[in-house]
C-alpha cells in the first residue's frame, strides 16, 4: 500500500494514543488501527454507515452527547475516549435494550459461539436486566430462501442483511419491514431470496437470526478446525477459511481479501461441498483383474502403473504413452505430471481437456490471460461482457462488477442467453449461440473502418492496423447481424462506446474460443482493446473468464502439447536444454498429441488425472476410450472414465493437500490442507512421486512447497514463487522475487496488469506486434540463473 | 533395645481389638463421598423427554475430548427434547474421559451428571465408548443425579475443612493475588443453583468480604 | 506399507459393485488389531480339567511387575496397602524383574521415548504374561493427546483389560485385576501382539 502523503492525513487521539489516518476515516476505523475494539452491529466495513444500533458509542471531547464513532468522521486534533464511564454505560444501556427480547437460547443457536451480541455482551454487557418481562416470542424458524432460515426473535434489527441485498447484491432478496418496535426483516413473496450471493447475510448477521439449511445444528464453532485456504470451486479463486469438524467439510467462511473477493463469498463456494464429504469417494487403489476393478494395495498399483507405462514406451516408443491432465489440480501436480511424461517417459503427449487458445498466428503461443484484475474492475468506465456469464461461472467476479456500476461503470452485455446483470446494465445485446467470435471481429471491424484507433500503440504502428483492417473487412456488422442475430447499430454504437471509454475492460468466456467461430477470439478482442487504448492500466484490460479453479495454472505449468512451463515452447532448443538440466532429462522437440488426438486413439497408454473425458465425448469416440491397452485413471470419484480403467488410484480433494491455485486474474495463491486426507487415498503430487520413483525417477519431493520452489526456480512466470513468498494473499503473474521481509521471510512482487512491453519481452500474444513466438529478454534472464 | 520391641510390640497389641481396615472390596463396598464422580448419566424431565438439547458445551468444555456430539432438529412427530434441538448421537469416551466433572457444570439444562457408576473395566477398549443409548437413564425415571450434591455446601464428612476456609494462611489467597485475582469473589455457585443475582454473593454465609 | 485396512464388502471375484466404497469407518478410528477368537481346546476332558486348575492357579497368584509411570501408581500402591490390600487376590508381590512377573500394571501416560523400555520389559516377562492398562493416560492417551504420548498401551504391548479412570480409584483397579482373574479362568487368549499385527519394532524393544 503506498504511502499516504501527509497533508491527507488526520491526526487524532483516542484512549489518550495518537494515530494518524486518512482524511474521511471513521473513528471506528481509527480504533481498529490502534486495536481497540468498538463494538458495531449495524456497521459493517464494506457497506455505507448507517447509525442504526447505537452500539458504538464512544465520547468525544467538546461533544455534549456520546457520538457513534461508525458514523462520525474524524477531524484534526479530535480527542476520542472509548473507555469512560458515560460510554461503558451507554453501552450497557444499549445491550440491555437488545437483549429485552433477544431469546437466551445461545446453547441450541447455531450463531452461538462466534455471535457478535454474545461476546460484546460478556465484554461491554451489564451483566443483569431491569426488564423482568416475557419476551416476544414468534413462528420460527422461516425459510427466506431455498438455504437460509429466520429467526425473528433473535433479530436485533441492524439491517446489515437488508443493506447488503440493496446495495452491495443489488438484488432482490431481504428487506426491513413495519416501523417501531415491529421492524423485522422479511422478503417480498413476489421477489424471492434467491441470489447466489445470499450467504454473505449469514455470516454478518451479527446475532443467529440469519442462519443457514446446510449448517443447521451441525457443529458449533470451538468444534470446527479453521484454516485460511482458497476456494476450488470457480477461477475466481476467493480467499476462504473452511471449517472442518473431524472429517468433513462443513462450511467455508470468507477471509477476506480485497483483492479478490472484497470479503464475499458466493453460496457455492459457502455450502457446495458435497462432493468432498461425499461417501462415494475413493478409498484404496483398484486394479482390473478378470474383468472387473478390485481393491490393491498402493504399492502394488504403483509398481504395475509405472511398469506396464515403461513397458508401452519401451515397446511402441515414447509416442504411444500420452497423459491427460486436470484444471482442478493444483499448480503443484499439473507441474509434475508434465514432467513425468516428459522427463520421465520421454514424451510431449500431454494435454488438459480445455486445450490452449488457438493461437492467431500459426506457432504463436499465447498466454491469454486477463491483462487486468479483479479489483482493476471498480476503476473501468465501460465493461463490456461478451458471451459470459459470471453471475453464474465466476459469482464474486459479478459482485465487483456490481461494484464497479455503484462506482459509475457503463456495463454492456453481448451474451446469447439473458443475464442476472441486464437489469444493471447500460446495454444489453442478445445474438444467436456459437457466433461470439464473429461479434469481436465486427468491433474490431467496427474501430479499425471508422478510424476510432486510439493511443500509443495503434500510433505507432500504422501498417498494422492497416493490416488488421483488412483482415477483418467483410465482418461488418451488418454481415454479422445476419448470422449472429445481432442489431447492428447496436453493435457499431458499442464499439465507438469501447473506443471513446475512458477505461474499458473487455471480459469474454473461456468457452466461448471453443466455439467454432471463436478459434481467432482471444487475438481479435487483445487486438481490440489494443487498438482502442483500453490496456496496460489498471481499469483498463481485456481477458476469459476461466472455467475451472485452475485453468490458468493447468496451462501455466505447461499441461499443453507443444508448450513447456511458463510457455515457452517445446520446439524452443534453449528453453528444453535449460528444463531438462534441472529435470536431468533429455526432452522432446516435437509438440506431442493434442487432448483429441489421444482420444482419438493416438496413444496405447493413456493416464488421465483429475479428467473425466469420457463424459465429454461421443459414443463413437468412447470405443477409442475402451480400446486403450491401458489406462490409469487417478480421481476422486469412480467416473465415467474411470470404470473403463485399468488402474484408478484414488486421489483427494484441494481440502486435504497443500498447494497453489492460479485464479482467472493470474493470482497464484496458496491452497492449505485443513483435514487429514481420506485414508487410503493420497493426493495427487504423492501419487505422482510414487509412480515416478516406481519408474526408477530420483523425485525426492517431499512436501508441495518443495515442488513450488523448484517451479519459482524454472518458471520465468513465477520466477521467486514459494510457499512462504506468496504468504496469505498470493500475487499475480508475471511474479518476480521481492525483496526479504525484516524477519527474513521472502516476498515475490505480482503485476496487477500486464503492459504490451510485458508481452513483447515475453511470448509474442498475436498477430499485431508482428513478434514471433522467441523467447525474449525476461526468458534469458531466468535461464541464465539455471545454467 | 528390649524397651524397643516392647514399645512395638505395645503398637501391635493395641491394634489387635480393632476392626481391620481393609474393605472386603468385592463383596463390601465402601461408603462413597457425597461428590464422588463416576460414570456420567443422561437425564429426563418428568414427560419423558430427554434433558440434553445437544448445545455442545460439554464437549467445548471436557479437556479431554471424550465426548462427541452430533446435534439434529425435533420434529413435531418425533420429538426428543423440548426444543428445537436434540442430540443425535451422544457418545462419551469414559477411556478418555478424566471424570473432571466440567461437562456437568457446563450443562445449561442439568443433562448430564457423573454418577457412582465405578466398575467400569472392560477387555475391549471399543467397550467404554458409551453411546447415549446407554447413558440415559431408563424411560419413567427422572431423576436429577449428583447435581444436588454440588449445589449444596460441602458435605460435613469432608474429613478436612475446604483448602482457604482454614482461618490460616496457606497461600491460597496469595497466589490469586499474584496473578491479578485476588480480588475476585470465590466460584462456590453454579450456573443452575438459584440465582441472587448479586454476583458478590458466594453463597457462603457468614463470610467477610 | 503400514496396516492393511480390513476391507469389507468386496470379495475377490465376487459380482457386486465393484467400485463402492470399501471402507465405511470414519477418519478417526485407529486401526486396531482384530479381536482375538476364543480358541478351541480339542482336548480330552483330563487335560481340561488340568487347564483349568492352571488356569485358577494362575489367576490367584498374578505377580505384578512393578511399572509405575505416573500419578496412577499411586492408587496402585494404594492398592496394594492395607485398605485394599490386594494380597486377597494374591496379588500383592510387586516383582522389581520382570522375570519374576506375569502381570503388567502400566499405570500412567506412556511417553513415545519410554515405550521400547516398556516393551523389552514386557518381553522380559516369561509366558504366560498378562497386561492391565490402568487409566485414561495408559489406556488411550488420555488428555495428553499429543506427539510425545503414546495413545494407548495398546499400540505397544497387547492389553487385556482397560482401567478407566484418571486416576482409578483402588476400588476401580480391583475390579480390574477381578475382570482379568475371571478372563483367566475362562481361558480367553489375550488379543494379538500389536507388533506382530502391524510389522513395527521399537528400537531396543528384541531383548
């Protein structure tokens, strides 16, 4: 964070200690900085200050009356004291007031434990009532919604739910009802709670009256084991603590992290954890004898996995063994399978089911990625949401959209089906499914012909964008009206809003360059933010929404046929002399089989970790599936392809291994193990380094960290990463190391946005810059560290 | 040296008369203490419905980790506890278990009470996981357990006054003072005694603050 | 490769689901050696008959060896004084060599650093040779569930009967020492060596 200059700074006093914070802060802000607790119930950091509780009373000097330190603003020399009698009475009085109808049913309340009311009462409580009265009793519990129920009785009426679901959701969902002493929170029968940020009102609901279905008497808080992790569950990657109560997963919180997730968590990542609970799960390795799986002992599943693979290769040669890798995986296993079959069996066959972009250029490879950041969002003027749907892929990156539109964002939605965001937004377009890639063209078309090319970069390259121009020509979007369904002046008047925005971020599906139409999406729409300007400064940025928890870093670590880690590719001589002195290997020259070819039958040995191919593809293709010589299927769950294997090895979920996770925003962050892994499965590097030492491999990983180092060491993209360089927050690639911390623990610096210079030094991204896929300065200088 | 054998020869005749000290333990049981702490037991309410709500305090407050609790919802067709809440599954290590007595002072509803149930052993260490089945008391009877015998005062069979009662200094007070305690009223109440609501009040008549 | 978990549900060549889960006990169950089965006693009536008087014989004289490890043996020494006396038993000579014993009382927590030594001494022991894990602590670890405890006796020595209790009272350890006399006499075989289940050694612990 930088430093604040000091003329914005107000200096103050409160319980007689000086602090110095920026002009605007709150006191309650101010005492939190000096650690000292104000106690608040209807505040909350994240929303606007309402006053509402009068809980956090403290006394300021020439004030006649206690102020509310969440709503009075800091002034220069203001003298705050939070610890006389006037404000520890005026505290009491205000809990006393609370608690005449909050019901004392602590022990069966699942807020119990972890409650605001309960703690601040033990803390600044009077400790007894004047009010010897019956309390108010109601119907309960409500369902608000399908996973959220209501207590009235134990409503203290701050309304942070209300406020949330208003301001911050902007969504349909809870609201204030009746006046007085009747005010409770309730929901519209005509506008139902069904938001898929509602569990956020769980956890601030400051008492238990606001409590989730899944959690209901499950656990209480000092039986729960909190670790701070990060979700697996979408490529937002948000930062959570998941609660664990011996062996199972019961909730995950949020932990904040601003950068990422602003202190929200979606209700998936919150209560969709079946499938790590689920009694279905893998428990020991399974061998096929006769016919049918049967249970085997680790080692000698290991032992036949990597024999009957040697065997393959040494008989049909490294080309006839082939790995399918995961996106959910972490950075850690992708990193090693590639390298197992690369240096281990000697061959480039390695692919993950989402494939990499096709490139625009034919051997150009690109790491798309999104050149802005989450947190970039709040600054855009214009988004524009082509063909997505994070509301529904990539919740949180919704919600600071949702920001960003508070902040004075223009969103416009390109998508074929309708959105949770059309409500909010400045356009809404809807086009015929599988033609996203003709509608970038039609922009690029669109800023290229009507001479809307803007700043420094389509400055100085003239020919270029004469060239692009030319390239994209017939897309007109009159032409692709006709086929995509799409209102052409529309279309036009979005492109000159993206090429007259003062900032714009361009977000477009990771799916949608699947699309037949989409083969050159990613080039154009980089070509397009190019030449409009809106690049290399946060708020200005284009980029996919990834699909899985870890489809960035499954690309990253080199899980491609043609790409080494980093990618750097395979056909690079430097770059696999460079690797394959760390790996002690000699590798391959020629890009290896793609995720189709191998499914198509290219290989006789197929292990697939963490895929499940089988339910993605055709009958047809499924005979291919059937006719492997072998198959190692290595999962979680007995899936569709591993019932077709020869060897399932049971792995466990992200819950139950360390590692690091790489989000849609290039963060990589650390995953940590919050429970014992299933027994008798083990996680997938483990498994990994069990068949590589099976192979005669001298792997003596021992820990992921161990693993994550050596990716720091060979991995220009996250050159410095390790386990205590990425600390609790993660950064963003491309990583460089940092300097140590006093205490001596390292650091790597992270880029929130990428440059086109960041482009240029490394892998060449497209067409535009006329730049071929060599390696540029930053790839030389890692290699000069190996060598 | 003669004097000496008589002298213990004296202590040996002595003796002779009285009654041996030994307990016939197997077929005479000895008197317990009033607070003695055994076994623990769930209770009822008169109705028939258990006491315990399943709140996982005792288990928050066992220091040793023996109980384990798995909590549910009451229905109005099976109703278990009055209440929302019940407790599923109720098992207590007595393996682990150090027979402390806290989970009983933590029970909010007076559930669950160490009784003198002793003769525990078993040969299957699987055997002393008791399940709530076991534990709670028999349908029909309601009884409240050893609670009645920690809300009173000590028992007068305490063979020696209750330690910092002795009117003799024995340090107990100087040590709470040390660590910023001492002046702290004496913990003789429990939670489900009837409440003064002074919390001055130790319950201890007589006693000089 | 450590214990083999006992599989259920799925029997070689069997035709039922091959793919559902094989083992249903939750994370925290200790594998623990199979319950010993009663051994059949083929022998004519004269030899059972001489068993049995063995086995009375020596169920009445169990000679305990002395293992005191912590505030348990207290009550044991209690035990054995003259309230309790546990020579009614004949019980009452506490050996100091285990040569000399066929009764190990383990009273008190067994730290992981004196386990080899409780386990020579119980190999010192001539057969027949019984084990009582008197306490919580002896038993499973007790409160003390932490690295430098063992979590039960049992993982080192076979256990033949479990004293609750932190610490047991005299009167709980005899009922104890009871429940073994009468285990004796029915002639129940004590569980499998855990040593000889798990394949593990304890450094020093083949003397």
């Amino acid at each position: 964070m930088a430093e604040q200059p000091r003329e914005d700074l107000v200096n103050l006093t409160i319980d007689g200690r000086p602090v110095s914070v920026p002009k605007g802060s709150l006191i309650w802000a101010a005492a939190r900085k000096l650690g000292i607790e104000i106690p608040i119930y209807c505040y909350h950091p994240k929303m606007e200050p309402l006053g509402a509780c009068r809980m956090c009373f403290v006394a300021v000097e020439k004030m006649p009356k206690l102020a509310t330190a969440c709503t009075t603003v800091v002034t220069e020399g203001m003298v705050v004291r939070t610890d006389t009698p006037a404000v520890k009475k005026g505290r009491q009085g205000t809990l006393e007031f609370l608690l005449i109808n909050h019901p004392l049913d602590c022990p069966v309340c699942d807020k119990g434990g972890e409650c605001d009311l309960q703690d601040f009462t033990l803390r600044h409580g009077p400790g007894g009532s004047r009010f010897d009265v019956s309390k108010r009793h109601f119907a309960k519990p409500i369902p608000v919604s399908e996973q959220i129920l209501l207590d009235r009785e134990r409503c203290i009426a701050c309304q942070r739910c209300a406020r949330f679901c208003q301001s911050v959701a902007m969504e349909d969902g809870l609201a204030m009802q009746e006046r007085g002493f009747r005010t409770e929170v309730g929901v519209d029968p005509a506008a139902p709670f069904d938001s898929i940020f509602s569990g956020n009102v769980v956890e601030m609901c400051p008492v238990g009256a606001l409590t989730a279905k899944s959690y209901r008497f499950v656990s209480r808080p000092w039986e729960l084991k909190k670790t701070g992790s990060v979700c697996g569950l979408c490529s937002v990657g948000c930062n959570v603590r998941v609660d664990v109560r011996v062996d199972k997963v019961l909730r995950q919180y949020s932990r904040p992290n601003d950068d990422v997730d602003d202190g929200w968590l979606c209700d998936r990542g919150r209560w969709e954890l079946d499938a790590i609970n689920s009694q279905e799960r893998l428990r020991t390795p399974l061998i096929r004898k006769d016919g049918l799986l049967q249970p085997a002992s680790w080692d000698e599943a290991m032992r036949l996995v990597a024999g009957r693979l040697r065997e393959i290769a040494e008989r049909d040669g490294p080309g006839a063994v082939g790995g399918i890798g995961s996106t959910h995986t972490t950075n850690e296993e992708a990193y090693l399978f590639q390298k197992l079959l690369r240096a281990g069996l000697g061959t480039n066959n390695v692919d993950h089911h989402h494939g990499r972009f096709p490139a625009a250029a034919p051997g150009a490879v690109l790491p798309w990625a999104w050149t802005d950041s989450i947190a970039g969002l709040e600054r855009a003027s214009d988004i524009l949401i082509l063909g997505a749907d994070p509301y529904h892929r990539q919740p949180i990156v919704d919600l600071r959209i949702r920001k960003a539109i508070r902040a004075g964002a223009r969103v416009h939605i390109v998508t074929p089906e309708p959105n949770r965001l059309d409500r909010l937004a400045a356009t809404v377009l809807r086009y015929t499914p599988g033609h996203t890639g003709e509608i970038a063209r039609a922009l690029l078309n669109v800023v290229t012909a009507e001479g809307l090319t803007r700043g420094e970069f389509a400055a100085q390259r003239a020919a270029t964008v004469e060239a692009r121009r030319a390239s994209v020509a017939n897309d007109t979007p009159e032409q692709v009206a006709e086929t995509a369904g799409i209102e052409s002046a529309a279309l036009r008047a979005l492109a000159r809003d993206l090429a007259g925005a003062e900032a714009a971020v361009i977000l477009y599906d990771e799916m949608a360059t699947r699309e037949p139409s989409g083969a050159t999406l990613a080039a154009d729409l980089l070509d397009l933010a190019l030449l409009t300007g809106n690049f290399g400064r946060p708020g200005a940025g284009v980029g996919p929404l990834m699909e899985d928890n870890n489809s960035l870093g499954a690309r990253d670590m080199g899980l491609l046929p043609d790409t080494l880690p980093g990618y750097r590719l395979v056909a690079d001589q430097d770059a696999r002399a460079a690797l394959g002195a760390v790996w002690g290997a000699t590798l391959v020259g020629e890009p290896g089989q793609t995720y189709e070819e191998m499914l198509g039958g290219g290989v006789k040995a197929l292990y697939v970790l963490g895929a499940d191919p089988a339910r993605h593809l055709a009958d047809a293709q499924l005979t291919h599936l059937n006719g492997f010589e072998f198959l190692v299927v290595q999962d979680m769950f007995l899936t569709e392809t591993a019932r077709r294997a020869d060897v399932v090895l049971p792995a466990v979920a992200y819950t139950e291994k360390d590692g690091s996770f790489t989000n849609t925003e290039r963060r990589v962050q650390r995953v940590r193990q919050a429970m014992q892994p299933l027994p008798g499965a083990k996680a997938d590097w483990e498994i990994l380094v069990g068949v590589a030492r099976a192979l005669g491999l001298s792997w003596r990983y021992l820990t992921p960290a161990e693993i994550l180092s050596e990716i720091g060491r060979t991995v220009p993209l996250y050159a410095g990463a390790s386990r205590r360089a990425l600390g609790e927050l993660g950064a963003c690639w491309p990583l460089s190391p940092g300097a140590r911390t006093p205490e001596g623990r390292p650091t790597v610096s992270g880029s929130p946005f990428l440059t086109w210079e960041m482009f240029e030094r490394g892998v060449a991204p497209s067409g535009v810059s006329g730049a071929t896929g060599a390696a540029g300065p930053e790839l030389a200088v890692a290699r000069g560290r190996e060598e | 040296m003669a004097m000496d054998i008589i002298k213990g020869l004296n202590t040996t005749l002595r003796e002779l008369g009285k009654k041996p000290t030994t307990v016939s333990y197997p077929e005479e049981k000895r008197p317990l203490p009033a607070r003695f702490r055994g076994r623990h037991v769930l209770h009822r309410y008169e109705n028939g419905l258990e006491r315990c709500v399943g709140c996982f305090l005792c288990a928050g407050a066992c220091p040793a980790d023996a109980i384990y609790i798995e909590a549910a919802e009451n229905s109005e067709e099976q109703r278990v506890s009055p209440g929302e809440r019940y407790a599923r599954v109720f098992d207590v290590n007595l393996l682990r278990c150090i027979f402390c007595g806290y989970c009983e002072q933590a029970c909010p509803t007076g559930a669950i009470t160490l009784e003198r149930i002793y003769e525990l052993s078993v040969t299957h260490p699987e055997d002393l996981v008791y399940h709530k089945e076991q534990l709670l008391e028999p349908l029909g009877s309601a009884t409240r357990g050893s609670l009645d015998a920690w809300v009173a005062p000590a028992p007068d069979q305490t063979p020696t006054p209750l330690p910092g009662r002795q009117g003799f200094f024995d340090g107990l007070e100087a040590s709470a003072a040390a660590v910023g305690q001492g002046d702290l009223p004496a913990e003789t109440e429990i939670m489900i005694a009837g409440d003064t609501g002074d919390p001055h009040d130790t319950g201890v008549a007589g006693e000089e603050k | 490769m450590g214990i083999d978990l006992d599989i259920h549900g799925i029997q070689p060549g069997e035709q039922t689901n091959p793919w559902a889960p094989v083992q249903y006990v939750s994370n925290t169950q200790t594998p623990r050696a199979p319950r010993a089965i009663d051994r059949p006693d083929g022998f004519g009536v004269l030899l059972t008959q001489v068993n049995k008087i063995l086995d009375w014989s020596r169920s009445s004289s169990l000679w305990p060896a002395t293992f005191g490890l912590a505030c348990c043996a207290i009550e044991m020494m209690s035990t054995s004084a003259s309230r309790w006396d546990i020579s009614r038993f004949g019980a009452e000579v506490f050996r100091a060599s285990p040569r000399q014993a066929d009764l190990m009382i383990v009273a008190g927590r067994l730290s992981v650093k004196m386990a080899p030594v409780l386990r020579r001494i119980y190999d010192q022991m001539p057969e027949p040779k019984w084990v009582l894990s008197m306490g919580a602590c002896a038993s499973c670890g007790g409160v003390f569930n932490n690295y430098a405890i063992i979590q039960g006796v049992d993982k080192v020595v076979p256990v033949d009967v479990y004293v609750p209790g932190c610490p047991p009272t005299p009167d709980m350890l005899l009922h104890g020492l009871n429940l073994l006399q009468e285990k004796i006499r029915k002639h129940i075989p004590s569980p499998p060596d855990p040593l000889a289940v798990t394949g593990q050694k304890y450094l020093g612990s083949e003397g």
